[in-house]
C-alpha cells in the first residue's frame, strides 16, 4: 500500500483539489488587485523612518550565529497564499532561511569559521544601520519599538519599560504567526476541528493532545493562579509579562482586522469574510497560553508512560518462556542501565527509576482482558467514516506509547580542547518541519530581560532556546520517566473506583466538536464527542482485569496541571541579572518541570542539566509496570489536590560543570539514570556525533566550523550502515558468497561502507543519491533480517509485542516510525542495538549487557549467515517502487524524495521539499570571546 504522508490543518489546500474555483488564473489576478490595496495601506502606515537598535552588551564578538527554517514570516494574506497556490511565489521572508539551511548538506565538507554565515544568520545582537528593513512602534506605543533586518526579518524588540517589550514581543509575534498561534491554541482545548476543519489529520491532531491533557477552563486558570501563588515577586512578574504580550498579540488582531491584512486562512476557514470583513478574529486570553503549552509538553517534554505495552510484552515473554527465563528475556531487550549505552554525562551515578530488587504493588492484567478506553463518541457524518476512525486509532497509539518524539541534539566542547580556549557549542531542538514553522525568531531587550533565539509562537514572551548578553543555551528532550500508570479498582459500576478505600466518582471531562466544509477544507459535515474519564490518579486510559478484579488503568504525570510551572524558568534565562555563571544557570533550570537536557556555555564554562519533576516512588514500585492504586504505592508525599509531590533533588539529577565535552541527541543521560523509551543500547544515534566529537577532542583545536561539521557529517549519515552494517557484512562474509544476486548486494554494500555510509546526493540539488543501489538494498534488507533474525525465536506473539514497545526501524523514509515520513529526525527508534548485541554475540565478540539469548540461527553462525544472505537476496530483488511506494508528496520509486524533508503545511503556504539531514530544525553556532 502507498504510505500516507499525514495532511494536517490547511494541507488540503493544495492544487487541484484544494481551493477549486479560486486558482484560475483570471480570477486569481482578480481577487488579487482588489486585496492588494488595503494591505499596502496598512503596511505603509505601520512604518516609520528606519533606526538602528543598539547592540547591547553583546559579548560574542560576531561568533554567534543561528539558523530557522523555512523563514521568519509565518502570516500571509489571502491574496499572497493565492499567489503562491497558483504561482509559487513567497511572501518576504517566508522562506529566505530554507535554502542556507538546505546547503548544509553537501556544504560542510569545505566549512571554514569565515563560511559559516553562509550557511547561518548572524544571531550578534541589534540590527546594522545599514540592515534596518523596518521600524514600528507598535500601537503608537512610545515604550518599545520593533526593527527588522533587511536580510531574514527577524524582529528586535527594544522596551524602555518591561510592559512595553512584552507588548512589543506579543505584536512581533502575532506580526510573524497569528494564525498558527490560533491553531494551536485550539488543538490545546482540543477544538481543532471545529476552528479549522474535520479532516481526519485534524480529528486524529486534537484526539492525541487532548487525550493528554484533557482540562476544564477552569483547570486552565487554575494552573495560572498556582504558578504565580507559589512563585513570590517572579510570579507576580511573570503574570504582567504575560498580559503585556498578550495585550501586543490582541493589539495587532484589531489593527489586522481593521486594515485587513489579516492571515488569509481566516477567509479560507469561514471566519472572515474577504468582501465584508465581516466575522471575527478572537482575541487571546490568559488561559490560551497554558492550551498552547500544554501542546509543546505534550510534544517534547513529557517522557515516560507506556506501562501497559510493558506489561503486555513482559506476559508474552514469561508466556513464551516461563515467568523466571520470560522476565529475564524481557529485561534484556528492555535494557533499562545498559553498560554499552553512549552517555552524555561520562562520570557519575544517578539512579532514577530503577529495577526494585523486590517488586511491589504490581498490578498485572489478566490474559486477553485489556481494552483501551474510547476517546471518540456519537460520530455522525464524516466522522464516522473509516478514514476518521483510522485517524483515531493512530492518534490513541501515539498518545499511549512511551516512544515519542526526542529529537534535539547539542554538541558542546570545552575551552581546554578548542583552538581559541574558549568554549564552542553547536546545538538545538529538532522540532519538525512545518510551514510556518512552531518556533519563530526574535530579540528582547529591556529591562531585566536581554536575550536572543527561538520561541514557540504563541509563548514568546521569552527567548526559550538561544543566547544571552554573554552566554548561550539549549535544550534536548530527555524523556526520562514522568508518567505512571496506576490500576484504580472500579466500585458500584464502570465509572467508580476506590480512592483510599472510598469508593468514589469518576470526574467526567467532555469536548463536543463539530465542523461543515470550507474553501479550505472540504470535509463533508460531522459532529463527534471527545469524553475522558478522570480519576485523582489521571485520566483513564484501558479497562481491564486483574486478578479477577475490574479494573481501570489511569495515568498520572507529573506535569498535569502544571503546564505554566515552567515559566518561571525561562524567565530567570532571560535575566541578566540572573544568569551570570553556570551555576546561576543550572538554579534557572530547575525551574522547569518537563523532561529536557539543558546545555549551557559562556567564554570560560559549559554545563549541563536534566530538568523535570521527578517524583520520588514509593519503595518496591517498579515504574516500568502498572501499580495498584493504593496508598502504599503512590508517590510520596503525594496530594491529589493539587497534583504535587516529593520529587527528587537536583543533585540527584544528572549535572556538571566544565566536563570536557558533551553531546546529546536523546539517548541515555548518566549511568543508573533510566531513560522511559526502549531502544538505549549499544547503538544509538547519540554514538554518531559521540565518535565524532570525541576524535575531535582528542586532537585538540577544536573550532566552530570543525564541530559544525561534525554535527553536518552525523546528519548525512545512516545509523546503521555506519554502526551494524559491518558486523552484519562480517557474518555474510564468513564464507564464500556464491549467489550471483547476493554477491552483488555485498560488493555495493561494502562500497558504500568505505565510503561512510552516507545519505547524500551525488552533487547539490542532483536529487540523486550517491550509492544509490547499497541505500535501497539496505533500506529493504532491515526489516526483512530483523523478523528473520528474532521472530523464530521469540515466536510472532512476543515479536509483535515487543515491536509494539519499539518499532524496527525509522530509516529517512520510513513512514511507520514515530515520527512518519519526510520528518528529517530519523534512527532513534529501531532494533539497531539488539541486532547488534545479538550478531556480535553470534560472532564471538564479547558483549557487555547482552541479550538473554542468541537469536540469529539460534546461535550458530552458519545458520545466521544462511538467513542473513536469504533475507538479502530478497531485499536485493526488490525494484525502488516496492522499498519506497510513493505517497502525497513523491511517486513511487522517487529515493531521494522518499527521504526528503517536506515542510508541512499548518497554513496556506507551501515550500519545495529538501534534501535529508537529520539535524535540529532551529539551530546555533556559539563562541564567546568574553565575559562580563
């Protein structure tokens, strides 16, 4: 079957079955000139005589640099989105970031310190006088002014008063992404469909993150008050921070509205008028921003959950086994502390979430007893169809599963080792690609505020991730465990349950949504409700029995009903004041309460933090497992109340100082530290940039353009090719090759090895890859060799299960990863370690932490060999059109498009697909020459 490329929001917009009428030429050209005016007008009158903002306290002596695709500018009116449905042709500033970012790929070879802003923008703060494209005080406000630079259009954001730069950051971002704040904020109060169409991508959107974090307006509010009561002077401050930006972002709605220049996707969806301007943009609230927060945690800071598939699998092992032999097979594939995972803190240990040498509390389901708990009900219309239905189920599947997306890598190497002494990093967060994109650009500077880098529009009152007067920062996801799933036993019916020996009623928390078709979207009309049924230990997830007993299985994170605890953190990065070594870094970050890896460096120091409310167990619970619901087993100190707990300390948090080198890219943080996602073993994307950081440690001299390189060199380069592929190659090797078929297979992919295993294309913007025939033979041979190799073995049962844990395989052009297709992050989930661990052992090579048993041929290399040459042979008969079937975006047997990042569109502009690299999607290149 083809694969389906997910088709989100305004996707349907595209020619010919989007917009069906409007994209004649005539008629295009028509609506153009009468929309052209207005938007003129109000353009000009926004405008005033350019000026120059000052570089303030800017320590980075121009070595700073950073990079955000596809481009600034993320609004576009309905005649530009027009334009470019027809034409092609962008909006200022739309895209002028994606071609820099694109050219890395076959650009890195040659970088030197003085090409890196080739490649880059120069992220020094203030704007030249002589690049100052504009200058706007925004609502005629005299406190705060917003300059934009000739070259990307990034705004810097100057406030005389603290008021007028928030004011000022809310209007420069509703200028840049009013629409997709919009979006997001109703896929937060899980009301997508409603706002901006029923198409089964939107249901399946709004099903997934309100599954996670299904609140009341109430809850919304609720959260604000907390976080400003138990945040003294910072709370305070950060609640007029937010109603200042949020006055900005209301300002520039009315003044859109009134000069109509407005996103065009508010005409497209049915919510303004292009004749009338009749309808209404609504303006945010307060609340607002803890739904579009709750969306990034959900996405990106949230690790953990998955304890019923554990559970599952853990039964199909000891069923397959025996519960002594089943158990330890099971911990072998989980590999929870495994000696050979690549590490990102190198000394110390840190046990978090640890196996109990005495298990308690297990709650375990009956044989076949388990049913997930239904999200959608009363379906009418095209929501009961079967595309919508099947939406839902991968929405359900996404949500429950413990691998969600990491993504983010951070390259960070100390002074001692670098060419000038000082310290250089090369990090950022890999976010997807989306048109526009999730996080935007901009520069604060006011008081107590000093700071430039990337935000996620819509909470860009701060600088999330990027740079200050003379430090810069970054961040990973680190997905350590969070979430617990308890078994809560029902009492009196289905919607009962005992809480501390009352029986006690489940809160029930509704959406009803409904939608009818638009120029946008086409949709046929349809209704559905979205009910979740809450408990003091989170919403109910599956039914189920244990022992016997009915029961429903919840799950309690942390960080539900905390979504604006974090805030205080990003403020305190913002500070000047504040921030003034690492150690005063490390103190911000413990202010944040999702799961990140934080990087730190300044002229003299580098450092590192794990983040996140960590709640300290009760002694025997097992967090890989369900528990049961009682007093014993919950967390300690826990108050239902308020969703509160002990949580570990920050020194038992992974940490340091000044260590000689760090690298990141979502695998395991410090030995005994347990990572919630399956697959931390001996092979890990995170090995592709420790190799290549470490030999560059190793030699000394380390400059900017060496380590941009390294990070380039890892993102071109195929996992397993560079890391399994030998071995493999080894045991098919261990005696003549006679199969013509296979032999060839061999030779291209040996060639292909030497060569370093990259996913490159033979010359910039060939479209073709070099080694072509090894990357699709490989690309074939994986999954057929993994079900080969393990499957006998484990018997389908346990095979399936344990897949369900942590898919095969996530090559560029997957489309069954986590992240789907055209994604650009690619090989953090796959069975690369175990297939490794299992041949080596095959092989006679020593492993540490291996499997419980040798899988391939049963242990024996020759029977290994005849698999691995069979299962190549067929993977080598496969024609480009069976290994890559084509999709919305490619044809089938299109290689490098299978690969290819495509920006998907979350509005009405679209972007031309780019070559493969696997690299934080907002990025920075920094090495301060001084200090204050």
């Amino acid at each position: 079957m083809p694969r389906r490329n997910p088709r989100t929001v305004l996707d349907r917009m595209r020619t010919p079955r989007g917009i069906p009428g409007f994209l004649k030429t005539a008629s295009v050209c028509a609506l153009i000139a009468g929309l052209l005016s207005p938007l003129s007008q109000a353009a000009a009158s926004e405008t005033e005589t350019a000026r120059t903002t000052a570089a303030a306290n800017d320590y980075c002596g121009n070595q700073c640099s950073d990079i955000l695709p596809p481009g600034q500018n993320g609004n576009a009116t309905l005649a530009q989105i027009l334009l470019n449905q027809a034409f092609g042709t962008q909006p200022e500033h739309a895209e002028d970031q994606l071609g820099p970012y694109a050219n890395l790929a076959k650009g890195y070879t040659g970088l030197t310190n003085d090409k890196i802003n080739n490649f880059f923008n120069d992220a020094s703060f203030g704007v030249p006088a002589d690049q100052v494209a504009s200058t706007v005080k925004p609502a005629g406000r005299g406190d705060v002014t917003i300059v934009r630079d000739k070259k990307t259009g990034v705004p810097h954001i100057t406030g005389t008063t603290r008021y007028g730069t928030e004011f000022g950051a809310g209007y420069a971002a509703a200028q840049d992404r009013l629409w997709l704040m919009d979006v997001f904020r109703h896929v937060g109060r899980g009301q997508l469909t409603s706002f901006a169409g029923g198409a089964p991508s939107n249901q399946g959107l709004e099903q997934q993150f309100w599954r996670h974090a299904p609140y009341s307006e109430a809850d919304l509010q609720a959260q604000i008050d907390n976080a400003v009561a138990t945040n003294g002077e910072r709370g305070k401050l950060a609640l007029a921070d937010v109603k200042a930006y949020l006055d900005g972002i209301n300002a520039y709605i009315d003044a859109s509205d009134s000069g109509r220049y407005f996103p065009g996707e508010y005409v497209l969806t049915g919510h303004k008028d292009s004749v009338t301007n009749a309808g209404k943009i609504e303006h945010f609230k307060i609340t607002d921003m803890v739904a579009l927060a709750s969306v990034i945690g959900a996405l990106f800071g949230s690790g953990g959950g998955g304890e019923v598939n554990n559970a599952l699998s853990l039964l199909a092992a000891q069923e397959k086994y025996g519960v002594a032999e089943g158990t330890k097979v099971w911990e072998s594939f989980r590999e929870r502390n495994d000696p050979e995972a690549v590490l990102t803190q190198h000394d110390g240990s840190f046990p978090y979430a640890t196996k109990p040498a005495d298990p308690q509390g297990r709650a375990l389901p009956d044989a076949g007893s388990v049913a997930q708990e239904p999200l959608v009900y009363d379906r009418t219309g095209s929501a009961a169809g079967s595309s919508a239905t099947g939406a839902s189920k991968e929405a359900a599947r996404t949500a429950l599963s413990s691998a969600k997306r990491g993504m983010s890598n951070a390259l960070v190497v100390g002074g001692e080792h670098t060419a000038s002494g000082h310290p250089v990093a090369v990090f950022g967060p890999q976010t997807g690609y989306f048109a526009p994109q999730l996080l935007l650009l901009q520069e604060l500077q006011g008081p107590g505020i000093s700071a430039r880098g990337a935000s996620f529009a819509g909470l860009s009152m701060y600088v999330e991730l990027g740079r200050g007067q003379d430090y810069s920062w970054s961040a990973t996801t680190s997905g350590q465990d969070i979430i617990d799933t308890y078994a809560v036993e029902l009492c009196k019916d289905d919607y009962h349950y005992l809480y501390r020996g009352t029986c006690t009623p489940m809160e029930k928390v509704e959406r009803k949504n409904a939608w009818k078709p638009t120029v946008a979207d086409g949709t046929a009309a349809g209704s559905y409700t979205m009910r979740v049924w809450r408990t003091k230990y989170g919403p109910v997830e599956y039914r189920a029995t244990v022992g016997g007993k009915k029961v429903a299985y919840t799950t309690l994170r942390s960080s539900f009903m905390h979504e604006a605890d974090s805030i205080i953190g990003f403020q305190m990065l913002n500070d000047p004041d504040h921030v003034k070594g690492p150690e005063s870094f490390q103190k911000a970050v413990q202010h944040i309460n999702y799961t990140f890896n934080w990087f730190y460096v300044d002229s003299e120091h580098t450092a590192y933090y794990n983040s996140g409310d960590n709640p300290v167990r009760a002694n025997g619970v097992d967090p890989e497992f369900p528990a049961w619901a009682r007093q014993a087993y919950e967390w300690r100190g826990w108050d239902p109340a308020t969703n509160t707990a002990d949580y570990t300390p920050p020194s038992a948090h992974p940490n340091s100082i000044d260590q000689d080198y760090y690298i990141s890219w979502n695998n395991k943080q410090a030995k005994d530290y347990t990572a919630a996602p399956w697959g931390n073993g001996s092979v890990h994307r995170g090995n592709l940039l420790e190799d290549r950081v470490q030999k560059l440690v190793r030699q000394g001299g380390v400059t900017r353009a060496s380590l941009v390189k390294a990070m380039a060199d890892a993102g071109v380069a195929d996992l397993r090719a560079e890391d399994v592929l030998p071995k493999l190659l080894k045991v098919v090797t261990s005696a003549p090759v006679t199969d013509p078929t296979a032999a060839a297979a061999v030779g291209k992919l040996q060639a292909w090895v030497a060569a370093g295993g990259k996913r490159t294309e033979t010359s910039a913007g060939s479209k073709k890859y070099a080694d072509a025939d090894a990357i699709r033979i490989l690309d074939a041979w994986w999954p057929l060799l993994v079900k080969a190799e393990f499957e006998p073995g484990l018997g389908s049962e346990l095979f399936a299960a344990m897949t369900a844990n942590l898919p095969v395989d996530e090559s560029p052009s997957a489309a069954h990863g986590p992240t789907g297709s055209h994604a650009g992050s690619s090989f953090q989930y796959g069975w690369w370690s175990y297939v490794d661990k299992d041949i080596r052992a095959v092989l006679g090579e020593q492993v540490r932490g291996p499997l419980a048993r040798e899988y391939c041929g049963d242990g024996e290399l020759g029977a290994c060999r005849d698999t691995l040459v069979s299962t190549l042979k067929e993977a080598a008969g496969k024609t480009a059109a069976q290994v890559y079937p084509g999709d919305d975006v490619c044809s089938a047997g299109d290689q490098w498009c299978a690969d290819s990042i495509n920006h998907r569109t979350l509005g009405g502009i679209k972007h031309g697909k780019i070559s493969w690299q696997n690299r934080p999607t907002y990025q920075q290149v920094v090495e301060f020459t001084s200090h204050r």
